[in-house]
C-alpha cells in the first residue's frame, strides 16, 4: 500500500493498523492539536540555533540564507520549550485563535 | 483411529499444543492453569517440542513476549486464568489490533477478592470486549480438539485473530479423562504450516501498532468488529471440516434435547455435562426440558442461538459471573440483546450459579426448574438471582 489516507475507508486500513512504509510522519500533520504557538521577535534573535537544538520535535529549522529560525506550524505541539530556553528572550507563545 | 487413555486434561492440553508444533510459548504459572505451562516446559527441555520457552516474570509480559514472537512469524501459544488475563488486559485488546493469531487457553477461575482460586467465569467475561475469538470446552476432549481447531482458526488467513480457548478450573482442568490424543500425522495435515499475512522482517520493513489517531481509530475499531464477525463462516467451515477428519463434531451453539422443549437451560462450561444427566432424569419423567450452550463466545452466534431455543416458553439462563449493582450476569444480558423485540420471544429467567468453586448440582438445577414452571404457568420473571448465596437474595424482605 502507498501512503495512507488521513481518512481511510476502515476496508482500506493495513492489517493490524501497521505502518507498511516509513516516513508516516510527513503526512501525519501533528501540530492541530496546539493551544499556542511561539512567535519569533527577530530584531532580537542573534540566530544562535539553541531552539533548534532544544525543539523535542526538531521542526523549527535555520533558513539556509540568513539562519533565521523558522519553525513547521504542522508539527509544532506548542510545548514552549523554544520559549523557556531562548537566552536572549526574544520567543514569545502566543494563545491559538480558531 | 487414535488410540484413547487417561490424561489429566491440563496435561493432555500441553501435548496438544505441542502437536501443534508451536515456536514460542511464553507464559507464566497460575493455579489453575499451572500444570499446561509446567508440561510445556517439560516437553521443550526434554527436546520433543523444537520452540522457544521463554520464562516471564509476570502475564502482563507474557502476552508481550507472545506479540512479539507472533510478529516475527513464529506459532506462538500462551495459557493463563484469573488473575493473570487480568493483568494481560491491556495486551489483550493490542493483540487483537495487531492480528496476531496467538493461542491462549484460558483455565476459568474467579477473580479477586476475596482471593480465590476455584471455578467460575469472572476472568473470561470481564474480557468479553478484547476482540479475541473466544470458544468453550466442556471437558478434556473437547479442550484438547479445540487447542489444535484454534491454531487453524486463529491462523486461517480469513480470520487472522488471536484465539482463547476456555476450560473449566480444577472440574476440567485437574480431572483424569480418558482422551484420544490426534496422532502427530493427523494433526500435521489439518494445520497447515503458519504462514503470516504480514510479520516483522528486516528486508521488507513495517511498523506494527504506531498510534492511531482520531482520524483513523474508529475505522480500526470497525475493522475488529467486521474481522470478528466475519470470522463466523470460517470458524463453522473449519468446526466442519475437523469433525470430518477426527470425527468429533463442534457447532457454535450446542443443543442436547432441545426438540419440542418448553424451558431451555442455557450455560458454558463443564457444569453443561452435569445438566445434560439432569435433562436425562427430568425428560425420563416426560418433563420437556433441553440444554443449550453457547460454544462459541466471540463471535456471538446470534442467529444459531435464536435457531436452537425456536419454540421454547422459557429460557433460563445460568451466568457464573454478573456485574454488581449493573444488569445481572452477562450471558443472560447477551441472550437478552439477541431476543429483544423478536416476535414469540421467550421468557427469560436469569440465575447466578457456581460462583467461586460452589459445586453445581442437580439440587441447583431443580430449584431453577421451579421458578421456571412458575413463569410458564404465568408467574411474573423475578429478577435476576444468587440462587445460591445463604440469607436471601438482595431486595427480598
């Protein structure tokens, strides 16, 4: 079976509910269930990396031009961890709106 | 023909298993159940059963250890009771997720509390809702047929489930009956080898149990209910096509003189064979009474079930479990959902017996004869009830 569907017919589902391939989670889009989001104040970020580093769910990511960081708002879970290990205080979380 | 001798049943069970040619078998002692693992452990170390025996340090890692080797590919077999399906509890229900086809059989005991190790069906009917195929031996023979019909059924590339084989604790488990033992040959060409419809394999690589969200549980959670009923047809195939070949014939509901009967008892397990010598008496007295049994348990064989009490006035129902302060004893409430606005339907008069080891006897089964004349005379179905519990039923003044 190829890729999954997000909303398979229960007929269609692999046996025992198995991964059949890897790589589920570039379409197992986890980041909807996140209350708030961290929001980058980039006149202070001195694009040390340390959210990167600390991002338990390694998607926020340094552009390639300029090392800005950029975080993946599909996996994001809002955890705030950027937030409590940015030395430079420059994150902020910010509540979800619908 | 097989030749036939005196085995305790426990042990006639771990031969059978080991007919089977299992490859794994991990599991942990339990009285009632003991003497199945004790044997399987003597039948590895002397060399006659080529298969993996791994010692556990509790059934919670058991039925691990068997998911694992079950994914492997490996034919794989486990036994416990009481206590012990209570603390596989949250394997149970991932084994059936993950379609692994492992054989557990199960020597029914009471829970606790208080502790104790004797009959009833407290264990099994708390795991009604695991998703395993369930099915129910009266005694040795039948358990040691249903070990090996379970491998073909629970393997059976249209079920592809885990299956419990369940047997009475101590009244079936610890009796010497005389049983004939399939030859080796025998059991070799009914079972065919294992092949897996989907295993653990480093060159072709998958994930089994990842987490599955609310976008696909429900669609997993229908896909146990339409495996488990789909499992029906090839589970009566293979009860088929087992007696054609050994001659012992097993249907999902069992009948023993239900034609033209007016009450009906129905219950699981080895207390059956007692009932079936007081249905003897009572129809030599020209009383029109009948045994029905549930033989298959998941599946529930509702249609066989409406078929075998066609006719009957009254339906009486003997649970060896019931859920306090709920609705009674849980065949009862199953035979209940099957009738429910069926036209003709029969009355149902639910009783509680055997609870924790209490033997039941003719006594029993004449006591309930008596509530079950006065409801075909008219009476009102009183509740259901402890018939035998000392100081009165809860309720009565």
């Amino acid at each position: 079976m190829s890729r999954q569907s997000p909303t398979p017919n229960w007929r269609d589902l692999a046996i025992g509910t198995a991964a059949l391939e890897p790589g589920s989670s570039r379409y197992n889009r986890t980041g909807d269930w996140r209350s708030s989001r961290p929001v980058w104040n980039l006149e202070n970020c001195v694009k040390c990396g340390v959210c990167t580093v600390f991002c338990p769910e390694g998607c926020i990511a340094m552009r390639a031009e300029d090392s800005t960081p950029l975080s993946d708002m599909e996996y994001c879970k809002g955890c705030g961890i950027c937030v409590a290990e940015c030395w430079t205080g420059c994150i902020a979380m910010e509540e979800e709106k619908e | 023909m097989a030749e036939r001798k005196g085995m305790e049943v426990s042990i006639a069970m771990a031969e059978a298993a080991a007919l089977c040619d299992v490859d794994c078998i991990a599991a942990y002692p339990i009285t009632p159940q003991t003497h199945v693992v004790e044997h399987l452990a003597e039948i590895v170390a002397d060399g006659r059963l080529d298969a993996e025996f791994i010692p556990v340090e509790s059934e919670h890692a058991a039925l691990s250890a068997c998911c694992g080797c079950s994914a492997a590919g490996a034919r794989t077999f486990t036994a416990t009771s009481s206590q012990g399906l209570a603390l596989m509890h949250e394997i149970l229900f991932i084994t059936a997720n993950l379609r692994l086809p492992v054989v557990m059989v199960v020597a029914n005991r009471a829970l606790s509390g208080p502790i104790n190790i004797w009959n009833d069906h407290s264990d099994v009917m708390t795991e009604r809702d695991a998703g395993w195929v369930q099915i129910f031996a009266e005694n040795g023979q039948e358990a040691v047929d249903l070990v090996i019909l379970a491998h073909r059924i629970a393997e059976d590339k249209r079920v592809v489930l885990p299956m419990m084989v369940h047997f009475d604790g101590f009244t079936v488990s610890h009796v010497i009956e005389p049983i004939e033992m399939p030859t080796c040959d025998d059991v070799k060409e009914f079972l065919p080898e294992f092949a897996p419809l989907q295993r653990l394999d480093v060159d072709k690589p998958i994930s089994m149990g990842p987490v599955g969200m609310p976008n696909v549980y429900t669609e997993a959670k229908m896909m146990a209910e339409g495996v488990l009923r789909g499992a029906y047809g090839p589970i009566v195939e293979i009860l088929g096509a087992f007696g054609d070949r050994f001659g012992r014939r097993y249907r999902p509901v069992e009948t023993y003189r239900n034609e033209d009967a007016e009450i009906l008892y129905v219950m699981m397990g080895g207390i059956s064979e007692t009932a079936m010598t007081w249905v003897d008496q009572k129809r030599a007295k020209g009383e029109k009474v009948g045994l029905v049994r549930f033989r298959l348990w998941r599946p529930l064989p509702a249609d066989d079930f409406k078929a075998a009490i066609r006719g009957a006035s009254v339906v009486s129902v003997l649970d060896r479990h019931f859920s306090p302060g709920g609705a009674g004893g849980p065949v009862a409430q199953e035979v209940k959902w099957i009738l429910y606005g069926q036209p003709k339907a029969p009355q149902i008069v639910e009783t509680v017996v055997g609870l924790g080891g209490r033997d039941v006897t003719f006594k029993d089964f004449e006591k309930i004869y008596g509530t079950c004349k006065a409801v075909l005379g008219g009476a009102k179905v009183p509740p259901f009830e402890l018939t035998q519990v000392r100081g009165g039923h809860y309720g009565e003044v």
